[in-house]
C-alpha cells in the first residue's frame, strides 16, 4: 500500500445531503448509494450505472477514472454503499502528478509494482515513495466506452509503458464489467439465494493485448492484470481466504509493512483470517502454489458478505513479483492480496479502507496476442442462517467461526 495523505481539519461537513421535491425533503444517509452518487455529481464526476430489472442491483462505473467501479448497492438507492470513495481527497479538488487516490471498490491496475520490471518507477531509480509515480494510464487517464447496456459496459484503451529495466510495452487494454443476476450467481457457484437476501453481483473481464512488434518475455520483464478493490472497515469486519493445504512453500507472504501480528493474522484448518478494523497497516499475499480461486470477506454488524472470485491459469504459471527494491527472484509474486488501512508514522492515514486485490499471471505474449483476467465479485447482505451454508460451501468455512474469530 501506499503512504497516506495528511488527516484534514476540515472533513465533510454533515452525514445527510436533503433533497427538495415537490412533496417535501427526503434525507439521504451518508454510507448509501445515494449519498455517494450526489457526492459524485456535486463534484462534477460523470458516471454510468448497470441496474437490475427490479433496480435494487446497482453498480456505478466512471469512465474518466480507467472505469472502475466505483460502489455498488444491492437494494437500490437507499441501500448500504459497499465500495469506499475517499471524499476528502475528492473534495480538495486537485490534482496529483504522482497518485490520485479516488478509492473505488475495483479498479483496474498493472504489474509489477516494485522490483528490476516495476513499472511505477523509472530507471535507475531508488525504489522510494518520492519516485514513486502511477502511470498516467491507470490514474489520471479515462478509458473510452466502446458499448453500453443495461447489464454491461466495455471499455478500451490503447497506451504505450515502459518499465524499469527499460522495455517499452505497447498495449490495448479491453475491459468489460457485466451485471450477475441472482440466479446467475446461484447457478454458477452452486449455492441457494433466497428471495429475501440482498445481492448485488458483477463480473469484469480485463484483457490486455501485445500491439507491438516484440514478444513480451521475462528477460525484459512482464506485466500482469491487477485488480484492486477499495471497501469499508469496521471493527466486526474479517477477511476470510481459503488456501491449500497440501502444497509446499509459505502459506502467507505477511511481511509488506512488517510481520503482521498473531491477534490479528490466523492461518489454520485451510483458511486464513485477517483482521479488518482500518486501524493497523498491515499486508498479505498468497502465492501461486496456495491460492485458489476464491477469498472473501464478512462484516457481522450488517450482515454483509463479499465474495471475491478470479480466474487462475489450468497450468503452473509465473506472477510478477511486486515488492519494491532488489528482489531475489521478480517472479515469485502472489495471486490473492489483502490490505487494512492504518495510521503511518506520523499518525496521518489515508483512509481507513481495506482492499483484496487479485493479478493475473505475467503475460508472456508475442504480438497481437492477449491475456484475460476475470473477476466475480458478489455482495450479499441476509441473515446469519442464510450464509452460513454459502459459506461452507465455497469456503469450506464456518461463519461463526469467521464472526468470532477477532471479536
């Protein structure tokens, strides 16, 4: 994660927003969808929407910030906002040369950060926060929408990279984020989603093509699709990630800011639990030979589950590796990440927010040829009794477990 901006004096002035109609003032409620779609347009951010038949599935998308999306609700406009949206940094109105941190419950982002083939740093340099600059491609430029529906959005985008070893990568990027519908998501996980559950549910497939006349190999560095989404914490938050039990090497690389605490990181019986509060910095990963498909994470106060799917290659692949500095070996780099938010040194922070981000492996392309990297992201917010058999199912998790594990 990245070092945070300075805490302001002066944050948002009030928690509701009230609209005037012609039958009255209807308050809207910081935290829903409502609240952070006038935020946007009061800010004068243009966004589109994918809306279920009945509207209460919406996802809001913004062209001009690589189409990410920016949150999503699963009962309408008064429903809970599930992705985080930094309304300070918005709100100063400016504009950084080296990262604009929107927030944004997926954005689309390249790798390797760090390392002899990042490509957030330049040659020859210290791989040190000052030279640390996001490519203009994945932060300050928009994406161009290619074609829209009600349940689907396309964006592409052509750029030229060059990395820090000196390979320039010319590129088409192609990303598509689809509308789930329940009984889409109940078919393909094989799991029960009843009348009365919330959900709201997306799929995005993120395509990256070699349009350049050299093959992308490893001697000059690969790049990988990297996703990352930005969601709220709250104390009764826990990051959930099944691993494999059966395979050698590290389960959990836990070491990114310093080696995560035992209150606060468990590995055991195949699952890995991560305290998710925003108050303690803190990073992990989970390599090729651990990960699988799937992480999750579940916030007991309101009930809300979110479930994370990727695709993984069906042979042994590599995966940038993207820790800063000298590296050992620029290929050893993790499928599944998740972040909790806290306060640096100086005790300022940027959020708080969490992340669970995932990366396709590097992509080895000769021209003209492409890579996918596909995501499924669900929300569900019901009762206890009604996940607990999701649960079990995907996870192989218990959600009581889950809900006591850091409380």
């Amino acid at each position: 994660m990245l070092k945070s901006t300075k805490l302001k004096n002066t944050l948002i002035a009030c928690t509701t927003i009230l609209f005037v109609s012609c039958s009255g003032q209807k308050e809207i409620k910081m935290g829903t969808y409502a609240y952070d779609a006038r935020f946007l347009k009061e800010h004068g951010i243009e966004y589109k929407e994918l809306v279920s038949a009945d509207g209460n599935s919406k996802v809001m998308l913004i062209p001009a910030w690589q189409g990410r999306v920016m949150t999503t609700s699963a009962s309408g406009d008064e429903g809970d906002s599930y992705g985080w949206i930094n309304y300070r940094f918005i709100n100063e109105g400016k504009v950084s040369t080296q990262f604009n941190p929107v927030g944004g419950e997926e954005r689309f982002w390249l790798g390797p950060e760090g390392g002899p083939f990042s490509l957030y740093f330049k040659e020859g340099q210290e791989q040190v926060y000052d030279n640390w600059v996001v490519p203009a491609v994945l932060d300050t430029e928009a994406f161009d929408i290619k074609s829209q529906s009600d349940n689907s959005i396309r964006f592409v985008k052509d750029t030229r990279l060059e990395n820090a070893s000196g390979t320039i990568f010319n590129m088409n990027i192609d990303r598509t984020v689809s509308l789930m519908d329940a009984d889409e998501v109940a078919t393909e996980f094989d799991i029960q989603i009843e009348n009365d559950m919330k959900i709201v549910a997306y799929k995005s497939e993120n395509k990256i093509t070699n349009t350049g006349d050299n093959a992308w190999t490893k001697e000059g560095g690969l790049v990988s699709v990297w996703m990352l989404g930005c969601f709220n914490p709250t104390p009764t938050t826990t990051v959930f990630i099944p691993y494999k039990q059966d395979a050698e090497g590290v389960i959990v690389n836990d070491e990114y800011f310093g080696k995560i605490p035992a209150d606060r990181l468990v590995k055991e019986d195949g699952i890995i639990y991560f305290k998710i509060d925003g108050l303690y910095r803190s990073k992990l990963g989970l390599p090729a030979s651990r990960a699988t498909n799937l992480c999750g994470s579940y916030d007991s106060s309101k009930g809300v589950l979110t479930i994370l799917w990727c695709s993984l290659p069906e042979t042994s692949s590599t995966y940038v590796n993207g820790q800063w500095g000298p590296q050992q070996n620029p290929f050893a780099g993790d499928v599944i990440n998740s972040y909790n938010d806290g306060p640096v040194e100086d005790g300022s922070i940027m959020g708080p927010f969490y992340e669970i981000e995932t990366s396709s492996p590097g992509a080895e392309l000769l021209p003209g040829a492409s890579l996918i990297h596909t995501q499924k992201v669900i929300h569900i917010q019901a009762k206890d009794e009604q996940l607990i058999p999701i649960v079990q199912k995907l996870f192989g998790a218990d959600l009581n477990v889950i809900k006591a594990k850091f409380q």
